[in-house]
C-alpha cells in the first residue's frame, strides 16, 4: 500500500506543474482525505487481495472523462444473462422463488449498438460482463464480446466453472483484458486457476483470484453486502439514509433487455433509467431521473427506493466523479430536480 507521504509528494508535483492551482488543490485534497480514509478502513477490514484489485481498477475507474462539459460514467457492468449455475448463500439467488434461473441473454444487436455507441464518444473506462449471473452461460457470450471494439477495455467477472485454458486464451483473444475469477470451493482453487492461467499463457497482470471460500464469520470473503436489502446473512452493516454513495456518479448497470438500473445493487430492479435498445446512452446517463438519485445521493440523502434499504458504502469508488458533478451543479446549472420521498417521483427544479 503506497504511503500517504508518497501521495503528498504527488500531489505538490501535479501542483507545481499546472497554472489551475486554486481548483487542482482543492481536488486533489479532497481526493487525498478519501485515500487516507480507504487506507485506514482497508488495512482493518479487507483481504490484501481484495485491496490490490480495489486500487487495480482505481487507475481507470476514478479518472473523470468529460462529455460536452459532463462527467462520464467510467464503469459499464453489463448483465448478459439470467443464468447462474451456482446458488452462494450470501446472494439473492439462493432463493429461487425471488431470483429465478431463466434463459433469456443479451442480444447481439443490442450488444452492438452499446459498443458502438462508447466507441463513438471514445470511452476511456471499462466495460465489466458481471451482473446477477454467471456470464459465460450466455451462448452466444463469444459473440457478445466481438460488438465492443478492441480499443474499449473489457473485464469478467466469473466462477471459473466451466473454463478451461483454451478458454481464457480465446476469451483474451477475442477481447477480454482482465478475468477476475471468484472462488467459492476453496483455498486450493488458487493453485488450480494460476496453473489454468499459466497454461492459457496469461501471466497474473491478466487476472485476480477472489477468495470467497470462507464461512460467515469472515463474511465469506466479501464486503458483504445487503444487495439493496434483498438477503440477510453474516454480519452486515447497519442501513444509514444519511450517507453519500457515489454509484449513479461513475457507474452505469445495463441489464440483459437494455434496462438501466441504479447500480449492480438493485436485485429488484425497480427503478430504471431508461433503456439502451431504444436510447443512446448519453440520453439515459444525463436524464432526469439519472440526475435525481444522482445528486440526492452525493448529498447524502437514501430516502428513496431502493437506497433506502441497501447498505452497501458506496464510496470506495468515484470521489473524483461526485466532486467533479458537485462542481458542474454548483457552477453550472442552477437547480436539479428533486425528489419526492413518499412517491420516488421527479419534481421539476423551480
């Protein structure tokens, strides 16, 4: 873990280099109090590799591109199938009567349509196939993979189950940058999947190996989660509704139909944004709807479905983006609109 004087040191070059002092230092201290305060939560909470892939994808997720004076979202995950082949306790699959198994996948064309468009505004962050399944169930995922251009980073999140190194190496070829492989059986699947790996030809630049083998006194490996309050096990954080969650700042979840969900959270799937197949993407990210959670959420308030009931941080990502939105909001637009609490509908800014 790089220490807090070596980011100072960053920062007084960055600081030294530009004219834009006044802005940069008020950014760059902000992003500084989050590091500190991640290190400290990181060091008592967190696996050494669960914080090694935490900064891995920092590099790319909190950098703030700008479209047409906005800030865009850097992380796309993308649910391309309703099927899993596991049922982990601690997700809402377990049960089957809320969170069925069902054979319905992301079509190619729609899949074209979102590569194209993120081509179009040369999108700089990731695309991540993960979602509330098991993505290399989709039959046509080889296909899905082929509708993003190479320029455009692409991740799997996946159990490995079904993969064998002439696997990785053709998923890789086709596309894919990094595997993250989540292991449920237990510590002797990390010998098994860097021996996959190493025959794939993939060194670990290419891969990270979760350990999600523990019991629920070590919360099974994960940051456990409520998942927008659809499953109760293990020791979980209490539900605050005063406190910031970043999601609708940086992150956009696209569901296998072209829904646009508030984040990978929501297993309801309630509230959607809009969808894919039949608007662009810049429409949805920058709708009324989108902005409401937005901005109430960067201002701390989870009153509203389905935050009111999900007690997941919400903050380990996208500090760079909440400050870049609360720059724009304050000298840019005037008013946002708000939200009603009872209905969780938009009332217009006056």
């Amino acid at each position: 873990m790089p220490s807090i004087s070596n980011y100072a040191i960053y920062i007084k070059k960055v600081l030294d280099k530009t004219n834009e002092i006044n802005c940069l230092e008020q950014f760059l201290l902000t992003t500084c109090k989050e590091l500190i305060k991640v290190q400290v939560m990181f060091q008592k909470k967190i696996s050494d590799a669960t914080l090694t892939n935490l900064l891995r994808k920092s590099s790319y997720i909190d950098s703030v591109a700008k479209f047409k004076g906005a800030p865009l979202f850097s992380w796309i995950d993308i649910n391309i199938t309703e099927l899993c082949n596991r049922k982990c306790v601690f997700c809402p699959r377990v049960n089957p009567e809320f969170y069925p198994n069902l054979n319905l996948h992301m079509d190619i064309e729609l899949a074209k349509k979102i590569g194209k468009e993120l081509s179009s505004i040369n999108y700089q962050g990731v695309v991540v196939f993960s979602g509330y399944s098991e993505p290399t169930l989709c039959p046509h995922f080889e296909e899905i993979i082929k509708a993003f251009p190479k320029k455009i980073r692409l991740e799997l999140v996946t159990n490995g189950d079904k993969l064998t190194p002439k696997d990785f190496k053709n998923l890789f070829s086709l596309g894919i940058n990094h595997f993250v492989v989540s292991l449920y059986d237990g510590e002797h699947q990390l010998k098994k999947f860097k021996a996959l790996f190493a025959k794939a030809g993939l060194s670990e630049k290419f891969y990270s190996l979760r350990d999600r083998w523990h019991d629920s006194n070590k919360n099974f490996g994960l940051k456990l989660t409520n998942r927008g309050g659809t499953i109760k096990i293990g020791e979980q954080p209490e539900v605050v509704l005063k406190k910031p969650c970043y999601y609708p700042s940086y992150s956009m979840t696209i569901d296998w139909n072209g829904d646009v969900l508030v984040c990978m959270q929501d297993w309801n799937k309630k509230v959607k944004f809009g969808n894919a197949r039949s608007q662009s993407l810049l429409e949805i990210w920058q709708n009324k709807a989108f902005s409401k959670y937005r901005m109430s959420l960067l201002g701390g308030t989870r009153k509203f479905s389905p935050c009111n009931k999900c007690n997941a941080e919400g903050t380990m990502h996208g500090f760079n983006h909440a400050d870049a939105w609360a720059y724009r909001q304050k000298h840019v637009t005037s008013s946002v609109p708000k939200i009603n609490t009872k209905t969780n509908k938009i009332n217009e800014p006056i």
